[in-house]
C-alpha cells in the first residue's frame, strides 16, 4: 500500500485561553494564494540519507537556522523513525522499511494550533489561509508554545544563533538569544508566489497546496494515495 504523509491538516488542540484572531498579511500582486495551505510529502520518494538532507540543508541555510551541538540544536524540518512520527500507528507486524525508515518532520500549522492558544503575548498567530507563524520581537521565551506543541515542532535558542551559522543569509533575518522559532511554511516566499524550498528542493517528494481546492495536487495526492497525519 502506499504511504503518504499529509502535513497542514487537522490536528490536536488543548484546552485553554481564547486563541488570538487570525492574522493576515499583505502579499505582493503575484502572491499565492490558498484557503487552507498544506503540504504532503510522499515518503515513498524519498530513498536516502542525502535526499533528506538536501531538504533540510536549503530550508535551513534560507532562513538561517544554526546548528548546534549537543541538545540545544534548533531545527524547522528533521528527520525521525516511524515510531516517534506516527506513535499511534506502530504494530510489531510493520514492514522492515517503515520501522527503521527515516521520516521528515516539521511543524504541522494545525487547525486548531495549541501554541496560538497558549501564546501570552500573540507572538505566534494562524494566518486567515492556514500558516502558523512566529513573531520573534514578540516572543518572551516562556516557552508555553513548546509545552504545548504535540509534535515538538519548536525550537528555543538558549544561546546566541548567530554564533553557529556560517553563512548567514542577509534575505531572512536572524533570530535572537532567548526565543523559540520553527518552520513558516515559507511564508515569506508564498508572499512573492513562490513555493516553500523544501518543495523545491525534495525533487518533486513533498507537494505545496490548497486543501480546500479540491483540484490541488495536494487534494488529488490525499485522494489517491493511502495518508497518515
């Protein structure tokens, strides 16, 4: 059977404060544009170490994602075993590829987001098309975000990022000591119409699209082909 992996649809939600409104943005004329953004990658594509990488390295040299040793790594997109990406849907009878296979992460723009709802200052907000985003001059570092992300998507820089990245790109800006960051959905490039550079860069692995378009690749690709989220 196939298996595909479908991110930006529904997810869980915990039980809080009053979510902040949607936040929108004006886009540039030539902007894409959607109801409900998602993204699907097709793990059947994916065939080695080097292709994940590939998705990871463009995703965090754009937007200056550092790396560093130890625990206090900051990531937007990663890789993990099928038992920790799908916990509820592991069985001792799997097949060998699924079990020991690697699995790409990154955050999930749920539907109904629990960061948002347990975000005291609004620094991370859902857009009216789906995206879940961050305001970094927001954040206070309570890291309540993180504590309430099921799929610990986020990522808090306990030390200066600036100090581990090599060749900082001067298109994104860097973030600061003391702030929690995670994948955008390539927001910034979405609003120019172009697409997320993971989908670029995945050679035709991971699909960008509007859910609610039931004409999107992404629609077509749910339709088609068995889906876990």
């Amino acid at each position: 059977s196939a298996l595909t992996l479908a991110t930006g649809s529904k997810a869980s939600a915990l039980p809080a404060g009053t979510a902040p409104a949607k936040g929108s943005y004006t886009n540039e004329p030539d902007a894409l544009h959607a109801k409900r953004w998602a993204m699907v990658i097709d793990t059947r594509k994916f065939t080695s170490p080097e292709h994940f990488q590939r998705v990871i390295d463009a995703c965090h040299h754009a937007h200056n994602v550092p790396t560093i040793p130890g625990n206090q790594d900051v990531k937007w997109i990663w890789t993990d075993k099928y038992a920790h990406v799908f916990p509820d849907d592991v069985n001792a009878y799997m097949p060998e590829k699924f079990l020991h296979g690697d699995f790409l992460l990154l955050c999930n723009h749920c539907e109904n987001p629990p960061c948002v709802r347990v975000c005291p200052t609004a620094a991370t907000f859902k857009r009216e098309d789906g995206i879940v985003v961050m305001d970094p001059h927001r954040c206070i570092g309570c890291r309540n975000c993180m504590a309430a992300c099921p799929y610990g998507a986020r990522s808090f820089n306990f030390v200066n990022p600036r100090d581990y990245i090599d060749e900082i790109n001067p298109s994104y800006p860097t973030r600061m000591k003391g702030v929690v960051e995670k994948c955008n959905f390539c927001a910034e490039r979405v609003a120019i119409g172009q697409l997320p550079l993971c989908v670029e860069a995945s050679g035709g692995a991971i699909a960008f699209g509007d859910l609610n378009d039931p004409e999107s690749k992404v629609s077509k690709l749910i339709a088609e082909n068995f889906t876990l989220q």
